[in-house]
C-alpha cells in the first residue's frame, strides 16, 4: 500500500511529500492514462480550454500562452502526443517503479 510505501521511504519528510506530490499530480492527468476513446475527449476539452483562454489573452492584448495559442494548433493527436512525452510518461514510468500499482496506468499511456 501507500501508506506502507511512504513509511520505508529513507530520508523521511522530503521522500513522502514527493511521493504524495506525484501521485496528486499523477491524478490530476490521469485522464492520459485511460484508454484512448475516453482520453481522447478529455484531451479535446481540456485543448479547447487552453485555447479560448488563449483567445482571452489575444483579446486583452496579451502574449498567448503556446499552448493556448489557436492560430498554431495542428491537431489533437499532435498536442497529445507532446503531453505525452515532455511530461506524462517520465511521471507514469517513475511513479510505477515505486508504486507497481500505476504500471497499469503506464502502459495504457504508452499505448495511447
């Protein structure tokens, strides 16, 4: 379990809070991590949010955020893909070595 995990952790406080950062992290895009038929929708509405943000800061005469930036997008699979691999995978692989339990996770990623 978690909790057994966090206890053998050797250097204490600094460990467990990194633990428990990761996996909370790991939660949060988890959606990554499921198969492609629902991760594919989560990936399309989480895009159009960046972009009308973007929008938003084109229209306050702000510098668009990349990611946001609709002029730029080339495709769905596209922007997965660089999630996918700048910063989804190293957290699913890292994750799975001290916590088996998120190899599943892992490997759907990749997958995907």
């Amino acid at each position: 379990s978690v909790a057994t995990m966090l206890s053998q952790l050797t250097r204490g406080m600094e460990d467990r809070l990194l633990l428990l950062k990761s996996i909370l992290k790991a939660a949060d895009i988890s959606n990554v991590a499921r198969p492609w038929s629902l991760a594919s929708r989560w990936t399309s509405a989480v895009v159009e949010e960046f972009q009308s943000q973007g929008d938003q800061e084109r229209d306050l005469g702000l510098e668009v955020t990349p990611i946001g930036d609709r002029t730029k997008f080339q495709s769905l699979a596209h922007t997965a893909l660089g999630f996918d691999d700048f910063i989804a995978i190293d957290l699913f692989e890292t994750l799975a070595m001290v916590v088996p339990g998120a190899r599943p996770m892992e490997i759907q990623l990749k997958i995907n």
